[in-house]
C-alpha cells in the first residue's frame, strides 16, 4: 500500500511493501528506509515540541516617566504672575534688528491695505 501527499512545492510519500519514505521537492528526492523515517519523525517531532512548549516572550512594556501636569488648573491657586507671560531675553544684536524690521515690514502691509485707493 501507497500513501502519498502532494504539496504545492514537492511531496512524500510512503511505500509499506518496500518500507521507504520518500520526500521531494523540485525534482529532487531522498529515499528513507524505516529505521531512518522513524529516527526522522522523532527529530521532527521533538523539534515541534520544542516550539510548541517554548514560552513566547511578550514585548515588555515601556513605562513613561511620571512628570507633574503643567497646565494645571491649580498652579499658584489660580494667581497669574507677569512671568508667566514673559518672553526669553535676546541679547543677539542680529536676531533683535531682524526681528524689528519684520515687525516694520509687517505693519506696514497691514497699514498700506487698510487705506482706501
């Protein structure tokens, strides 16, 4: 009796009169007797064992670092100081006059498009 079993890329099969196992795959193929088959099977067996019983390891969560809320309601109970809505001092004289001339170019955009032609 014959028993095989045909895969998309190759197929094996076992012989009982002959007591070969046979595998192929794209045109090649490896003949087992019995002893060799079974000493096969074992090993894959205990191969599929072995992942079946391994512990999967889970990603470990990422704490992220507990910071205090910084828009809370309750900061300096509800009292709002000048610091708080003070810019940061530019000592650069560069940045400064940059600035200024934006502001200047800006304004007068502003102003150019309120007077009526």
């Amino acid at each position: 009796m014959k028993i095989e079993r045909k895969l998309k890329y190759g197929s094996f099969g076992w012989d009982d009169e002959t007591k070969m196992f046979t595998v192929e795959h794209k045109g090649q193929s490896i003949k087992l007797n019995k002893i060799y088959a079974f000493a096969f099977l074992r090993f894959a067996f205990s191969i599929a064992q072995r992942n079946w019983f391994r512990k999967q390891e889970k990603p470990k969560k990422i704490e992220m670092p507990k910071v205090k809320e910084i828009c809370d309601k309750n900061i300096r109970k509800g009292e709002f100081k000048p610091e708080q809505f003070q810019l940061p001092h530019i000592d650069d004289e560069k940045i400064k006059e940059d600035a200024r001339r934006k502001i200047k170019e800006d304004a007068k955009n502003i102003s150019d498009s309120l007077i009526k032609k």
